[in-house]
C-alpha cells in the first residue's frame, strides 16, 4: 500500500496518518516531523530546513526529495510492504519526483487521499494546536484537550506551540498551500489517483472515510 495524504496546513494529515499506518501496518512518513527531527539535533539539514520552516516556506525541492528518497529507500518500508506520505509531496516536481522514485522501483502509487477541509476550520485547528516536544504527541485546547492543562498525557512533559502555528506564519502557510500545493489536486486528478474526503468531520469518521477510500482503490 503506497499512498499520499494531501491538505492543507492543520487538514489533520499527520492525525490520520498514523491511524491509517496501524490499520494497514505500512510506515508513517512525516517530512515535517523529519525536518522537526533533524531541527532539533541540529544536523547541517535542520539548520537549513529551519530558516523555510520558521516562515512558513517551503524547503527547497532537492533537499526535500533526497531526504523522501533516503527514507523510502529504507528496510522498514519494503518489510512492511508499504508507506502512507504525509506533508510530501507539496509542489508539482515533487510529485513528479515521486514518480520517478517509484518508478525505479517499478512501484506506483495506489491512491492520494485528499483531505478538505475549509481554511476558517483550518485556522482554528492550527492556532489551538499543542504538541509535545519529547514525544511528539498532538493535542488541540478545545477539541483533544490533555488531561492535565498544558501537559502530555504520554510522558508528562510540558506542552508547546508550534513556532510556525502563530497567526502571522499560519497566514504565510495558507498563501503558500493555495500557490505552490494545491495545484497536486487536479495535478492527481487527472492521473486518476484522488480521492477526496471530508477532513471537516470528527477525526475518527474521517479516518473511516479514508479507509473506504482506498478500499475502493482496491476494488477497482
Ligand atoms: P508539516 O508539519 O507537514 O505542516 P503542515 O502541512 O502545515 O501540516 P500540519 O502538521 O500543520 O497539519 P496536519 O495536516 O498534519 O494536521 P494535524 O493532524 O497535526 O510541515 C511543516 C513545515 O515543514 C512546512 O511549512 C515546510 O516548511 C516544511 N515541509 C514539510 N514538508 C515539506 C515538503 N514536502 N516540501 C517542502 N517543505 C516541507 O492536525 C492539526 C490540529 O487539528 C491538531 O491539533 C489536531 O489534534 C486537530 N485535528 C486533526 N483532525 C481533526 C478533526 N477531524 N477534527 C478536529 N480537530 C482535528
């Protein structure tokens, strides 16, 4: 099972991917939360991607790609016969890049699945979200508030906000989404790929939606 979940920033790409990688065991990969990673060690590639992500940019394609490519490429992917992307790809030659990924494998995608959900409900979603900074669990003040006020029920750690989840940068991200990714929308359509589901529902009626989605990719 190869699929891409596609949407805009706050959509709930990263919610659903991880419930569709534990109901088809194939792997998650965030390239938002690899670029996160390497930020937070401090690698050569998390200074560089951070001067984008701070913004709300884009990293450029070369980097993003390599990175996609190195982390297909890796023995988990084949042992779990498959990968469910999230955040990539989000301009039109990193779909293109993608393709051409695949197709040294002689591999294809199954189905984009692509969450729509309208940028009010967007911007919301994003500016109350919480995360935690140790293992990275998702929260949201009103809609999937901790237990404890500001701490993770995982590990106990203390909550922060995304520095690209202020309003200012939210705005940036928005712009950037309508010009450079949703493009990839009839970009995939007329590759007879998209599915279209949606993201505005409650999180575990979406995830339903996706998963009949792409059951029907199989059917097919
Ligand atoms: P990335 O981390 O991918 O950011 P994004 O696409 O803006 O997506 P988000 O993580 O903000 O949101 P999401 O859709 O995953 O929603 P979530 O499930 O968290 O990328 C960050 C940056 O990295 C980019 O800006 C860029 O700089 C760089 N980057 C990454 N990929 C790149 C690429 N391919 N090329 C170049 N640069 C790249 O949900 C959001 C909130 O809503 C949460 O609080 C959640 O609890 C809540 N929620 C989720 N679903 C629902 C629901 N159904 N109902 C109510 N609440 C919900």
């Amino acid at each position: 099972m190869r699929l891409v979940l596609l949407g805009g920033p706050g959509a709930g790409k990263g919610t659903q991917a991880k419930a569709l990688a534990q109901h088809w065991h194939i792997v998650h990969i965030s390239t938002g939360d690899l670029f996160r990673y390497h930020r937070d060690h401090g690698t050569e590639l998390g200074v560089l991607a951070n001067q984008y992500m701070a913004q709300g940019q884009l990293v450029p394609d070369e980097v993003t790609q390599k990175m996609v490519e190195d982390r297909i490429g890796q023995s988990d992917v084949a042992a779990q016969g498959g990968f469910v992307l999230d955040g990539f790809p989000r301009t039109v030659p990193q779909a293109q890049a993608l393709s051409g990924m695949l197709a040294s494998q002689h591999q294809q995608l199954d189905a984009v699945l692509y969450i729509s959900v309208p940028e009010e409900i967007l911007e919301e979603r994003l500016v109350g979200r919480r995360v935690c900074p140790q293992c990275q669990a998702n929260y949201h003040v009103t809609f999937h508030p901790p237990q404890v006020v500001d701490t993770c029920d995982v590990c106990g750690t203390a909550l922060i906000q995304r520095e690209d989840d202020r309003p200012h940068t939210v705005q940036t991200r928005f712009r950037v989404y309508q010009e450079q990714t949703s493009p990839l929308i009839a970009f995939y359509e007329k590759l007879g790929l998209l599915r279209t589901v949606d993201g505005s529902q409650p999180p575990e009626k979406v995830t339903r939606a996706l998963a009949a989605a792409v059951g029907t990719v199989a059917d097919d």
